[in-house]
C-alpha cells in the first residue's frame, strides 16, 4: 500500500490492479504476443514452431527482412493463400515496428480465417533494434 504521506503522481494516482487480475492480464498478453529476442532464440532451432511472415510492402521485405520470413501482406492472406499451411500452423507477424499496425490487421485476418497467430512486439524497428541479422532478397 503506498505510503499515504506520500503525494499522488501519474504513476500513484491510478492504483495499481491486484495480483489476480495482473496475472490473468499478462498471462492473456503472452498468448498474442511474442518478441524479437524470442522469435530469434526459435529461429536458431531446427525446428521453430512457427511460420513467420514479414506483413510489410514488397519494397521493405527487398531491403531487409528476418531470415526465414515469409512475404505475405495481409491483403493476400485467404483460405485459400493459406491452404499450403496446415491448419493447426502457429504463425507470427510482423511490420514495421510500434508505429504500424501492419501486424494487427495480419494477426486479425489470421485469426479471422481461424488461424493461431501471434505478433511480434517491436516489429522490423526491434529486430535492428537487437542487432539481430537482414537478409534482403
């Protein structure tokens, strides 16, 4: 319990949620989400899990992209584009990092077309970010 003597800040003012409910709320987080250290640590596996997909233009996926990434914009993303995959495929997505929503609107479409999906957090930005490897193609 903060200290009542204390004065409220933006960070105080607002009490902080009990442990049951931040429990449940990362726990929820961690089943949409991964990240770039996670995705490369899986990467380096013979077998990942997972398909990943750079959801970005055709002219950003040349210019660097995550080894092993798929080109596949979301706009192409149907049952049919999808059926080479079989149905129970974890993917993870990615754009252009925290200022695009390109991975949101692929992760939806995926889940949409009753797709596991996954995004991942810092998108192309936190793979540099890292330092991790590009490819380009």
């Amino acid at each position: 319990m903060p200290n009542a003597t204390l004065s409220a800040n933006p960070v105080t003012e607002v009490a902080a949620a009990p442990s049951e409910h931040a429990i449940a709320h990362f726990q929820r987080l961690l089943t949409l989400e991964t990240d770039c250290y996670d995705v490369h640590q899986a990467l380096g596996r013979k077998e990942p899990g997972f398909v990943l997909f750079d959801v970005r233009g055709p002219d950003a996926y040349a210019a660097g992209h995550v080894p092993q990434a798929v080109h596949f914009p979301y706009r192409r993303m149907t049952d049919a584009t999808l059926s080479v995959y079989p149905p129970d495929t974890l993917f993870v997505v990615y754009c252009a990092g925290p200022h695009c929503n390109g991975a949101d609107r692929a992760a939806l479409r995926l889940a949409e077309l009753g797709r596991r999906v996954k995004k991942m957090i810092g998108g192309i930005a936190g793979w540099k970010y890292e330092c991790y490897e590009l490819v380009r193609s």
